[in-house]
C-alpha cells in the first residue's frame, strides 16, 4: 500500500509563545511545558523552535488522532455508497480518499485540529496554577487551556503552516508556470488551500480563458476601418458580447457542480450538522416523536413559530438593505456626483489633481465606515453559517464600490455624452489603476514583512546592546509568523484577502461589460491584465503571505449573483450607449433606430433570464451519478431500515395499548 | 381499530365487454369467464353487471393485493422517519398513511390496478384457445390476456369508477358549496381525485382569492371620478397590479410546496423508479462498481456518453423550439395580422360577421394542426416521464394560442392606438367569451352524453324489434360508461382536460395583466368568472365526466412559468401602453415621462426577478421538517450502513490481493 500524505509528519499549525526565562528546574508549572504536555497527551507531535523573539510550537496530528476528532465533531463524509455519513474511524475503508489520496481534505483537517487545540480544558479536581516567568494564572476547571493562554497574550498567534513540499511544488507548476496561460492545477489548489480559493482559481481562470474571445472581437473592432459600417458593427459587437456573458455565467455553473462533485464535497453544506433556522435551533423546537403524532395542535404551533421567525428575520434583513440602499443613493450618489461634476467643469490641471487627492482620502474613508456599518447590521441578521453571512457582507458592500467605480463614468457616458472624457477614463481605470494595484498588492504585503523582520531585528539588537550581527531567521516558522495574513482590507470579521481578489475581477468586469459599445479594446486589457492575475494571486498566496485559513464552500458565493446583475446592468447601460451614440446631434427623437434598440434591449433581458432553463447547472452526469448512487445506497438498506421503523411502531402501539 | 376505507369493498375499475350469446355450458371457453376467473385469482373482488348493450365487469381490490402489487411495482413510500422507501407488505406500519387514513393514494392504488389488471399473462405450457361468440383466437404464451382482449376489441374499455358515497360527499361541500366563495376542501379532492387535479383547484381558489385585492382596486378607478390625478393613478394602479402579481406567483410556489409536504409526496418524482436521462436508461450505462474504481478511463467514457447525449437532446429541443417559434411567427402572425387590419378597415357589418366566422373555422383548423405537430415534435424529444412530455406540449401550444387570443388585441393597442376598440374587444372576450365557454364546457358533454343514451337505446330498441317501451340505465357503471372523458381538446396523447381549463385560466390571466391600464375593471370579471370557474369546474368533474385517471405531480406544471412570462410581458406592454396614453398627440418625442416609464420598467423587471430571492419557494417550517427527519433517519442508521460498505471494501480489497 503507499502511504498516504498525512502517515508522513507534515506540521500543519503552528502556535506562537513568547520567549521565558525560565529555568528547567521548575518546569511543571511554566505554562508552555503543560501545554506541550497536553498536546502530547492529546496525540499531537510537537516540535519547539527557539525564534529570535519568540518561540514557535509546530503541531503534526496522526490520523488516528484527526479520525478521533472528527468522529467526535459528528463530520459527515462522502461513503462509496454515495451517501454523507457520519465518519467513524473504525469504518475508514467505507468512505472516499480526497483526489490527491488522503482520507481528510485541508479544511477538514483544519475543523480538527482547531477542535483539539481549544479542546484541551481541566480536568482536574482543582484549578491548576500555571506561570509565564513572574506571572501566575489559575486555568480554572472545566476551561479551555488555549482559550486561558489566548486572554493572558501568551498564546500569541495560532496559524496553519505552509507545507514546504508541496508548497515549492505549486510554485513550480503553478504560480511560476507563466507559459501555461491559463491553465491551472486546480486539484492540488484545493488540497493545499480548500475549496473556496480553489473555486475562486478555477474562475478566474475560466473567466480569463473565454475572455479571449470577445478580445479578439474587440481588437478587430480597433483595429478594422468599418467605415460607414461601423454603426451596424457596434450592435453586433454588443449582442455578441452580451450573449458571451450569459454564456459564461451559466457554463460556469455548470464547471463549479463538476468540481464540487470531483471533490465529494456535498452540496448542502457539509459544515454545520445541526440545521439551525434563523439563529434558531432546530433541537430547541424539536417536539418528542409522539408529540408530534398525537397532536395535529402542536404541530401547528411549531409550523406557527417557525413562520414568525421566518417573517421576522426577513423583514429585518429587507429593513437592513433598505438602510444600506438608502444611505447609499442620499450620502454616497450626491458625494460621487458632486466630484464628478467639480472635475468636469474646473479648468485647471493642479485643482483637479488636488480634488481628486482629497476624493480619494475620502472615500477610503467612507468606504471603511460604510463596511464597519454592514458588519453591523449583519450581526443583527440572522444567518444559517458564516458563509452566507460573508455573502451578505459582499452585497452590501458592493453597493458602496458600484457606486464609486461607476457612478462617474456613468456621468461622463450619459450625463454629458462626454465619450472621449469616457475613454479617457476607462483607459486609466482598467490600465493604470489595474496594474498600479497589482504592484501594490504584491508589494505592500513584501514590504510589510521586510519592515516587521527589520523592526524584530532592531528590537532584538537593542536587547543584545550591540548595534552589530547580524540576525538570521533561521527557522522556518518564524519567517511565516513574519509575514502578513492573507486578510480582506475592510470586513475582516467575515472575509479573508479572497474578499479584494473577488472585487477586483467584479469591478473590472462591471468596467469591460457596462461600457463595451463605447470601448471595445477593454477586454483586450482585461484579458492581458487577468493572465497576469492568475500569476500574480498565486505567487501572493503561495510566497508573500501566511497560509490562509481554509474555508468550506460549495460555490464562489455572492460573486456570481454580482457578476449576474452586471450583465443585467450593462444589458441597459449598452442600449443607453447606443442609443446616444447614434443621436448625435440630441433631438431625443423616437426614431425606428431607437425602437429597435429597445426591442433588442427586452429579447436581451429574456434571454439572460431564459438561458437558464435551457441549460441546466448540473450537468446530466454529475446529477445521474448523484441520482444513481442515492438509489442504490437506499435499495440496499431498505428492507433493514422498514423492519426497524415499522417495529418501532408496534412498540409504540403497544405502549399505548397498555396505558 | 377504525376501518380504513380501502377496507370496505369500493369498486373503483371497471371493464367494458360486449354482450354475448353464449351459453352457460361452454363457460369455460368463453373469454370473458375467463377474464374474471384470473381476476378473481389474482385477488380482486368481482361485480358482473348486465347492461343495455354491453357487459360491465367492476372491479374491487383488498388492501394485500394491492400491497402485493405495490411492492412488485418496487413503489417507494414516505415512512415516519421521513425517508422515501420501497414498499413492503409485512412493514405497513412503517409507512405513513394518507391524510384521509388510507394506505395508498389514489393514483398509486390506480398503478397498482393498472400493473395487475395488464399483469394477467398466459403462464401455462401452451397456447389457451378463447371464444367470443363464435370468433375463436389464441391467447398466446406469456402474452398479457387484457392486452389480447383488446386488440380484439373485446374489452372495450377500461376506465376509474366514481366512488358514490364520495362522490355525493364532494358534491354537497365543494361543487354545490356556493357560498364557501373561494374555499374548497382541498385534501379531500387530492384524495378523491389525484394530486394534480387538486393542484389544479387549489391554484384556481388561491388566485381567485388574491384577484379580489386587484378586482376592487379596479372597481375604484372605474367608479371614482380622479379628474386630472388620473394620469397619476394609472402607472400607481399599474405598478401595484404588477407587484400583485409577482408576488402571487412566489406565494403559490410556497403555498404549492406545503400542500405537497402535507400529501407526503416526494419533491423528486416519485413516479420513475430507475432514473432514465434523455429516454436512455441509467441500468443500460452503468458500468460495474470494480471497474468505475480501478479504470479511471471508463469513468471518463461514462461521462462523456452523458454529455454527449445531453446536448444532442438539449439540442434537438432547441431545433424543435426554433421550428416552432418560426413557424408560429411566419405562418400565424401575418394570417392574424390580416385578419386585424381587415376587420379595422371593412366598413359592413356584415362581411365583418362573415369574416369572423371564417376567421374562427381556420383558428380551429389551425390549432388542431399546430398541436399536431407539436406532438409529433415531442415525440422525437426524449424526456425523462410523461409530465414533462405534457409540459413541453403545453409550452409549444401555449405559442399558438398567446398569438390566436393577444395579437389582434395588440394590433388594436399599440399600432392603432384605438382604445375604444381595445376596451370593447377586451369586454367582449371577457364577458361574452367567458360566459359562453363555461355555458358550453358544461352543456356540450351533457349533450354528448345524452346522445349517447339516446343511439344506445335506438340501437336496442332496433334489435328488439318494437319501437315502444322505455329502457332504463339501471346500472351505475353503464351510465359512466356512456359519459363522456375528461380529455383535452388537443394533444390528447399527452394531457387531460386539465389542459383545457388550465388554458382558459392561463389566457384570462394574460388578458387582464397586458391591457390592466387600459382597462382596469377587467380585474373585476375575472374575479367574478372565477368564483363561478371553481363550482362550475367541480360539477363538471362530479357530474358531467367520467372520473379522470389520477395523475401524480408535484406542480402545476408548465402552467406557472407562464403566468410568470405572461407577467414579465405585461410589465413591458403595460409601460408601452402608459407612454401611448400620454403622448396622445403622437410627436414620439423623448420626454422626462418617457424615461421614467422606461426607469419604472426596468425597476419592475428587476423586482420580477429578484423577489424570488426574496421570499423563498419553500416555507421555513416545511424544508425544516424535511432536513431534521432526513437527519434524522440518516443519525439513526449512520452506524449499520458503514459497517456494511467497508465490509464489502474489505471483501474488494481482499478478493484483489488473492488474484
């Protein structure tokens, strides 16, 4: 048999602790010692690094260990039988091996090594005292050990750890492959960092893949003289360009229940066992079995319960958005217009540059205050899981960016007809703004490690007294502790660095398509920038940043439902184009040019709306496998299951005949 | 114990065979004394009943032989842990009952009479000789004996039976029920009747509930005199029509997904045992379990066979939809165009009556030959049951009829501008049209029925000889029998008479929602009309018809996507029909109400579309239900199931290691 990832010691998290002065003598109560005591005890294999300022626990779990854990976590697994059933380590041969042929994917992994980190508590008689140099605590009974260390600031950090393997593998064959476009190894993407950066990879590179068509539209457009012909060109283009995005919206539906079905990864979420409703438990309105039977009653009166909290929890969802829209159309559009119009009419060059200085400092700011609101009111919603929280973090935030991006250009485009001062825009937007943040993005994080590594250096000789010697991180682990976390610019609370990767392709996406009849040569620069992209987010996550956390997902979430609305969106926004590119002189006469934009306007909008029927988004393999494999696990254990059920029912009668 | 109604003998079959000479001597050959001996060995209880002309044979079947069928038939049923299982006669108490109390519904006893009413073959080692009269023929080895019959036209038919005590029960509390306005004892006709009939009532009384919200709002307008508010109030009468509307459709999903949890039916068609992809079956693609896990290449062969014949089918239906759409547009629309413009330009009323008459023969010639077709074009189609064949009729001849019923009402509309016209040609449909129709759909079956009876007993009375004496239909079933059937009056192979009524609602619908500004009362006839539909309907089921096969389904159908289509079309005819009010001196030019109709279409189509997000289809408290018993069952049986599937892996892996 080979061996399996996991049967190697690979250390996959890592703790951080500040250095003691203790001495080995009284080792039994220095509270580093009783946590790599616990964690031994536990099944875990640690390894201690001594770092230049701090010291460095690395954590490695056996899969007996793991297998303990996530039978205890009641994790549901994918079986051969095709069912998800709750995993048992004694039955490991019933259910499926991840593609790359370990029994766990990372993000499971992770659920059970954060399980049995924090999951160490007292279980002693007594509190036990602990000391961290001249400091004592008591780590009370029944309480975390992690969670005690974590309010004391001796746990400092605890982070996943880069797979130092695997990960000069993916550097090799993934984010350095410059010559592979946009091909991608998708599958060793998910087993290294979960299904949600996965997804969001095989997007981006599905996306930049058929982008390349309406790019060579697009560059024939720039570069062909149609002459008088260029205004039965432009519709064309247009629908084309339309019917690419409908296209691709739902063939990318289609790839994404491919992949969730390639990875066993189910499509109710696998993540939370209980079903819980609205922040209501289920358990909590679980009525007994008889109960329920006997008492047409009380069955209406759980139905009742769970329709309030169904309504309530809508209508405070809708009251949240109408703030967010709201506040949004009063605060942010007349903001947005005010500098539209200011740097439309002002003449000289150094007051713009100064208003646009002032513009940006401002809407940093607003940006940052209007996502500390959404978190707000989402915290006041009530989601199933924190992915859809996340989802509704994306909507409302969305809101404020749309409004930002393309409030102004809209301004130019229709307000003034201003189609040079448009392309002018757009130019700038898509190249210099494009690629000034695909530097920063990279750079910034670099430069934000150098500086820490510098400040840790120059803390450390200030220790030592000696300006002199060098310092060498010489362990692995500190190096990454070093290194900033892969975290979204506002939200944090709900997204990771995913969340600015995601609104960059959105917004970008929202700039090519809404504008595509005024400037056909920005999917040229979309497609060039996004081959870079893949490139450049791969090299970010495998080399600048800290392992990101995994995270469970069955669906590249809210941006899909965003990159929908924007076709929507640039459906209108292109029929307005039109419609003002050929009424050139503004007599706003309804003309038959003007009808027949509007007639291909409505079979546009069907069309977007009808394509998913006819296409469906599971593909016809995927759902007979599913389908298939269903029935076959309930044929075979029909019979056993009615004999117990139909006996449990006897037995019920019986009790209520002899009462 | 109470007796549960399948317990008392309900003839609920019954056979049509024609009167024969025979003699009591040579019983034993006569295929008739045949039939009812097999009937009688396969269990059911047999009524032989003389009639005027032919021979009625009832049938009654005891609840095990039913049950015995049900389980050959590999029926899956809901049990009480909420699991869909496959029947079993020694569990029954595993299973949960129907609402009324009784085991099966009326569909799955219907299968279960079908399966063993065909299920008779001739299992001896030879030939068996039958006679009718003097005709002599051979009952062939293995050859179904109802089949035989009836290729030899000796069963003449085969249809359900009313059930009389139910029978008189629904028509006391629900046809005659006059004054329950919109209120219908719903689950009693799902139990009497079938789930899609039920379907069918409780959309008509839901929606003729919700049309008295839009019937009074339009009572308003038409009474209160606005005087120059009058333009105001027309785009507010319209855009509160429109969300109406939309969300009367989101809640009729909800409401049509809780009937269906309260009938225990499965949301995944229960009525397919093996799943069948575009006609090929899953059995005949699937390979063995050995080779799908070792053969990765097979694997892949498998899935592209799938997707291989998913588009070809995907694609055959979109050619079928494209000839359809072509040949509705090319062929019907200029004949009913023609027909418009002649009507508006000829002065005599006369030759305007001529015309209408000549126009209704050709519409009906036209009709029948586009079902025809579209029939012919399923058929080429594969899909995977019946229903979804019946949808696809009902969308294709949904194309003829929306162009037969709006496009003169259009042309009237929008290019005359003839509102005069409009008005009256929208009263005269909905008023006269209306009240005719359920005048005809009531009285022509009786006609027909009473025709029967009449050349039934003409025909005897010529047999016997004398043309005095009254014959009485003493029997129950003969007088079913000469009833008529609830079928439709197109595309007979494939719909009931469901179609029919369906088709009228669908059609009024779309009437009231495409001209609502133009004439806002329309709301209240419908209303009216409706309240009668629903009694009017039921009569005619109890009454005038033979009682229809049960059809399972799970929803309306196809029927609701279109009142959905009708509601997106009516957002954009009614904005048309706004702006042409307005601009009554026709200068088409671009005006601020201009755009804000326009901005209020878009807004609206917005909210069509997005208002499903909104408000789910399903309620909480259903999909809550579904999950913790789903969860249930799978906690529960989570254990056993494992240890089964890696025993057969062990035995695999095993079996490998020794080759």
């Amino acid at each position: 048999m080979k061996v399996h990832p996991e049967e190697q010691t690979v250390f996959e998290v890592c703790l951080v602790v500040p250095k003691r002065k203790t001495k080995k003598e009284d080792a039994t109560c220095d509270c580093v010692e009783v946590l790599e005591n616990s964690f031994r005890k536990v099944g875990f294999i640690v390894e201690r690094i001594d770092g230049v300022t701090d010291e460095f626990m690395k954590l490695a779990a056996p899969l007996e260990v793991l297998g303990k854990a996530a039978a205890r976590l009641e994790m549901k697994k994918r079986t051969h039988i095709g069912m998800d059933l709750l995993f048992e380590l004694d039955e490991v041969d019933a259910f499926v091996r991840q593609p790359d042929g370990s029994l766990f994917s990372w993000s499971e992994r992770f659920r059970c090594y954060d399980h049995l980190i924090y999951g160490i508590v007292n279980e002693n008689q007594s509190a036990v005292t602990l000391k961290c140099d001249e400091e004592e605590f008591q780590w009370k009974i029944g309480e975390s050990l992690v969670r005690t260390l974590e309010s004391k600031k001796i746990v400092k950090q605890i982070f996943p750890l880069h797979d130092e393997i695997r990960r000069k593998k993916l550097l090799g064959n993934w984010a350095l492959n410059w010559w592979n476009l946009t091909g991608q190894p998708i599958d060793e993407v998910y087993s290294y960092f979960g299904a949600k950066i996965a997804l969001y990879f095989a997007f981006l590179g599905m996306y930049t893949q058929w982008m390349l068509f309406p790019a060579a539209l697009g560059l024939i457009l720039q570069l062909v003289e149609f002459g008088s012909l260029r205004l039965l060109v432009l519709p064309i283009f247009f629908i084309s360009i339309i019917l690419w995005a409908i296209m691709f919206s739902q063939f990318w539906k289609r790839k994404n229940s491919a992949l969730i079905a390639r990875w066993q990864i189910n499509y109710t979420f696998g993540g939370d066992p209980g079903y819980r409703l609205s922040g209501v438990d289920c358990t909590s309105l679980q009525v007994p079995v008889e109960l329920i039977k006997d008492q047409e009653m009380d069955k209406r009166k759980e139905k009742e319960a769970f329709q309030k909290i169904e309504w309530f929890g809508r209508l405070r969802r809708v009251r949240n958005d109408a703030i967010v829209i709201l506040s949004i159309i009063c605060l942010q559009l007349p903001f947005e217009l005010a500098y539209a119009h200011c740097y439309e009419v002002i003449q000289s060059d150094v007051i713009k540059f100064g208003l646009t200085v002032l513009y940006l400092f401002a809407i940093q700011y607003f940006t940052r205050l209007g996502a500390k609101m959404s978190v707000k009111l989402i915290n006041c919603e009530n989601y199933d899981n924190n992915e859809k929280r996340a989802d509704s973090l994306v909507y409302k935030v969305f809101g404020l960016y749309f409004m930002q991006s393309y409030i102004g250009v809209f301004y130019h485009a229709l307000l003034h007809r201003n189609f040079t001062t448009l392309r002018q825009v757009l130019v700038q937007r898509l190249l210099i703004s494009e690629v000034l943040e695909n530097v920063l993005e990279n750079s910034l994080p670099y430069l934000k490690y150098s500086y820490r590594k510098y400040k840790v250096r120059s803390k450390k000789r200030l220790e030592k007294g000696s300006p002199q010697g060098k310092i060498l991180f010489t362990s692995r682990a500190e190096k990454e502790y070093l290194k900033p976390s892969y975290s979204a610019s506002i939200g944090v609370e709900l997204e990771d660095g995913l969340f600015d990767d995601c609104l960059e392709l959105a917004l970008q996406f929202g700039m090519i398509m809404m504008f595509a009849s005024a400037f056909p040569l920005a999917f040229a620069f979309a497609a060039l920038n996004n081959i870079a992209e893949i490139r450049t987010d791969a090299l970010k996550l495998l080399a600048i940043y800290k392992r990101p956390f995994p995270r469970a997902a069955t669906t590249i979430g809210a941006w899909l439902n965003i990159f929908q609305f924007l076709i929507v969106m640039s459906i209108c926004t292109n029929c307005a184009l039109l419609v003002w590119l050929y009424d050139q002189e503004g007599k706003w006469k309804i003309e038959p040019g003007l009808a027949a934009i509007l007639v291909m306007e409505h079979v546009l909008l069907l069309l977007k709306f009808g394509f998913s029927r006819l296409v469906p988004e599971e593909p016809a393999w995927v759902k007979a496998n599913r389908v298939k494999k269903a029935a076959q696990a309930q044929d075979i254990y029909s019979k056993q299951l009615l004999r117990t059920i139909s006996g449990g029912e006897k037995a019920l009668n019986n009790v209520k005949k002899t009462e």
